[in-house]
C-alpha cells in the first residue's frame, strides 16, 4: 500500500516541499534510504545524510535550516521525532493479527478467556485465571492461577507471570519478562536465613508496556503496583512493594530497591539504581549511573552518586581527573612549608 507526501502531511499536520505526489510504501532509516521510503531527521548529527539520501520522503522539524537543495520531498513538522512514531503506530495497528487458540496450548477448564484473543502453542493458562477481549498470548508464555488480564494485551513468548496478579488494558510484556515473582525477603537467624513469604501480588495498570527479561516482584503483603502509562526498558529491576508513577519511563538496568515510591512523569537513564524506602518527587530526571541514597523531592534534572546537578557534577568531574596532579602539587607544598619551618 502506498501513500503520498500530500496524504502523509494531512494525517501529520505537516507542510509539504517538494513533490506532492511523491508516494511510499516502507519506512527507512535517513543514512539507509531507498526509493519508496520514508525517514525522519530529528537529530542535528544526521542532517548531512539529507542530502544524499534515496528516501522519496523525509519528515523533517520546521526550524531546521538546510545550506544546499535536496532531492528528496520534504515534510515540515513541528517535531519530526513524534511524527514518525504516530506514523510507525498506524503501520503496526495495520498488521493483521493473531487469532485462535492452538491445539498444543494449555487452559485450565476454569480460566476465562474473552474473545478474538491468540493463545500460541505451549501457552499455559492457569485455573481461574481470566483473560480479556483481543489478547495476544505467545508461544511458551506462563498465566499462573488466579491471574486477571484485561483487554488488548499482548504477552510475548516465555513470560511469566505468577499467580494473582493483575494486569490493566492494552499491557505489553517482552520476552523474558516475570511479574510476581517473589520479593527479595530474608531474617538472618543463627544458622542463615529464614525466608520471609510474600504473600501480596503485583498490580499494572494500563497502557504499560514492559521490556524484554524485566522483572516485576510480588509484595510482601499488598501490592507492587505500575500505574498506567509507564514504560520499562529491558533488563529493570523492580523489587516488592514499589510503586511507579503514572507516565514514568526507565531505561535498561535500572534497579529499585523495596518499598521505594516513584513519582509521575519521571525519567531514568540506563542503570540508575534506587535505594529502598525512598521517595522520588514527580518529573524527576535522572541520567544514566546515577546512584540515590535518599528522597528526591521532584522537578528536578539529577546526575551522580549522589545525584547533583549536571553542571556541578561535571565541574565535579572536571576536578576528580586533575586529582593525581593537585595530589601531587599539594605534596610538594607541603615539603616547602616544611623546609621553611627548619
């Protein structure tokens, strides 16, 4: 199916320059383009690829200034990056998809599950467990006893997810990924540790979307919960009893430590670890390695162990590699006070 620069620019709100009739049928990367396709510039590293690339259509932000002409059609957006990403949503919601339960698919003789859904084979779907309207479930993946799905949800292959937990409409869970596993809970005693039962479940409200081998533990007693709109890259780590705030987005390998509460609208970079029974204020913004102790009150863009502001902490860095030479030169200050005093 092919659309042209005219009807793209209508569905984007855009401006066309160049060839309104210029027609496409795939998506491709600026610096990768071929005839036929269509690419983004949002990024100012990429702009010199503009003016070689072979895409037919180039989405492009209406604030950037080219020196030279291009060959390819322009389509001017006020933000190139949300436009291709509305785009790639109606070509993904296009595909047709999966229906029917397989025949090597397991469900319990008492689980519930809605219509239009795919259950793929060696699925298993524990008892009780309920399944909402137009589910995907693939290939491996594991519904404990009692599990609550709701509509629109896709569960990618060997996921897991354990008994009683619930999960909101339009979830996506990656490959890989475990909700409800046990919390990390041990009483050292005398000979070792006396395992503590967690006995609560996890909670994920809607529109969330969970990434490859992620893993979402059970609390010891109520819930973990993901409120709806949050977004976990692959590899995360949450422990039992976090709570993560509508809207939040982590990247990979962020860790957060029991019973920590995380506000709204917060970012996270790869690998930001969070100590436990803190609290992170909304529209707080961690980048990548960032280590935090203690409460965060919100608002706030943080980097560092402890997290400062970016410009203090690169100041902060700045310093830290010249130690070695002021080590050196305080030393030999000292040597000369010294000899003064003899």
């Amino acid at each position: 199916m092919e659309f042209t620069a005219e009807q793209i620019a209508s569905v984007i709100g855009g401006r066309v320059e160049g060839d309104n009739n210029a027609a496409v049928h795939t998506f491709a990367k600026i610096e990768e383009g071929v005839e036929g396709a269509i690419s983004f510039l949002s990024n100012p590293k990429y702009t010199h690829y503009i003016y070689d690339t072979k895409s037919s259509i180039v989405i492009i932000n209406e604030d950037v200034e080219l020196e030279r002409p291009v060959a390819t059609t322009l389509i001017r957006v006020k933000n190139a990056y949300e436009c291709i990403a509305k785009l790639l949503q109606i070509y993904e919601a296009s595909k047709p998809k999966k229906t029917g339960i397989a025949q090597q698919a397991y469900i319990a003789p008492t689980a519930t599950v809605g219509k239009d859904c795919y259950i793929g084979p060696y699925a298993c779907i524990g008892e009780n467990a309920v399944i909402g309207d137009n589910c995907q479930i693939y290939p491996h993946a594991v519904i404990g006893d009692n599990v609550k799905i709701g509509s629109g949800c896709i569960i990618y292959p060997n996921t897991t997810i354990y008994h009683g937990c619930k999960l909101g409409n339009n979830v996506t869970l990656h490959a890989g990924s475990v909700v409800g596993s046990d919390g990390f809970g041990f009483a050292p005693n005398a000979d070792g540790y006396d395992k503590i039962p967690q006995i609560g479940i996890v909670t994920i409200e809607d529109n969330v979307e969970i990434g490859a081998n992620t893993c979402v533990d059970r609390s010891t007693m109520g819930s973990t919960i993901i409120r709806k709109g949050v977004k976990l890259d692959n590899l995360v780590q949450v422990a039992h009893n976090v709570e993560i705030g509508e809207n939040t987005v982590m990247s990979a390998q962020v860790g957060i430590a029991g019973s920590t509460k995380v506000g709204s609208w917060c970012m996270f970079g790869g690998q930001v670890g969070l100590a436990g029974h803190i609290t992170i204020g909304d529209k707080t913004f961690l980048g990548a390695q960032s280590g935090v102790p203690g409460s965060l009150k919100g608002g706030e863009e943080l980097i560092g162990t402890p997290p400062m502001n970016p410009r203090a902490y690169f100041k902060s860095q700045a310093i830290f590699r010249r130690l070695p030479e002021m080590y050196k030169d305080l030393s030999d200050i000292k040597k000369e006070i010294e000899q003064l005093k003899k």
